[in-house]
C-alpha cells in the first residue's frame, strides 16, 4: 500500500507543470478571453492554455518565434502574424507582453488597470479616501472633545450670572 501512494506521489510530481515566476505574475495581469471572468493563471479554457504557452515560448531562453507565430495562429485562427512579426522580440518587458496582448484582444484583456488616466484613479482613490476618512474622523473626534468643556464653561457663565441677577434684585 505505502509503494502505491509513494508511486503516485512521484507520478503526480512528473505531471505537474512548473511555472517561472515571471510567468504566473504576467497570466495574473490578463483576464481570459473565454468568458472574462478571471484571469489566466486560473483558467483552463483552450485560449487561456494557448495565450499561457505564447507566454511560456516568450519568455523563454530558447526564443524561437516560428514556434509563437504557430501557437498564435492555433489559438487566435485570425492573422495576427503581421502583427506578431512588429511586436515579438527576444527579451521582451513584462509590460511589452501585456501591450502585446492588448493589441490583439482590447484593454479588456488587462486583469490590472493601467496606472494612467483612469486607470490612475482606480490606484489611487481608495488610499485617498483612506486618508481623507482618518483625517475627518481626527477633526470629529476633537470638536467631540471639545465641546462638554465649552458647554460646562457656558454653564458656569449662565450659572454666576443667574446668581448675580438674583443679588441684585434682593439689593446686594
């Protein structure tokens, strides 16, 4: 029994694939174009393991763009060989990539917002608001602290005040 499961353990390892971490960082910035509904890295749709092999053939050292310009036809079957033949290089940048795949599917491809435009507002808005809260929660929270000593001072005034009005009316 224990040779069965040691057996499958070792088997079970052989058919994992191994992913870089370039590459898993770069299929969790593009949503799959089969139902836009997650990204790459978790999706299992003959696209989604097609655009993950082009990755896999970009970013590798043995750069061969015959074997992309075929996978790219096999998943796409549009032309994008021109287009391929502009953009595809040895060496390419993470965000060369991603603009690559914009050029064939459309900004909706992108899992992260651009940090540009609009894109920048959707970064930076939620640690604005963020900020903003603390600091309006810092300014209620002094008035609150503020205000039972201004309302006891009144009350002191209104107090010797009264007292005062009373002694002058009984002639002190």
């Amino acid at each position: 029994m224990n040779k069965f499961i040691y057996l499958f353990l070792i088997a079970s390892l052989f058919c994992v694939e191994f992913k870089s971490q370039r590459q898993y960082q770069l299929e969790q910035q593009l949503h799959a174009p089969c139902c836009w509904g997650g990204v790459i890295a978790e999706h299992d749709s003959p696209i989604a393991n097609g655009i993950k092999l082009i990755i896999k053939n970009i970013i590798s050292d043995e750069f061969d763009k015959n074997k992309i310009n075929n996978t790219l036809l096999q998943v796409y079957n549009k032309n994008v060989l021109d287009y391929s033949n502009k953009f595809i290089k040895q060496n390419m940048t993470d965000e060369e990539i991603i603009n690559f795949f914009v050029g064939i599917e459309g900004e909706k491809i992108r899992a992260l917002p651009e940090n540009k435009g609009l894109g920048w507002v959707a970064w930076k808005l939620p640690t604005f608001i963020l900020f903003l809260s603390i600091l309006m929660g810092i300014i209620i929270i002094n008035r609150f602290r503020a205000l039972p000593k201004e309302i006891n001072q009144n009350k002191k005034n209104i107090s010797f005040e009264k007292v005062d009005d009373e002694m002058k009316k009984m002639g002190f």
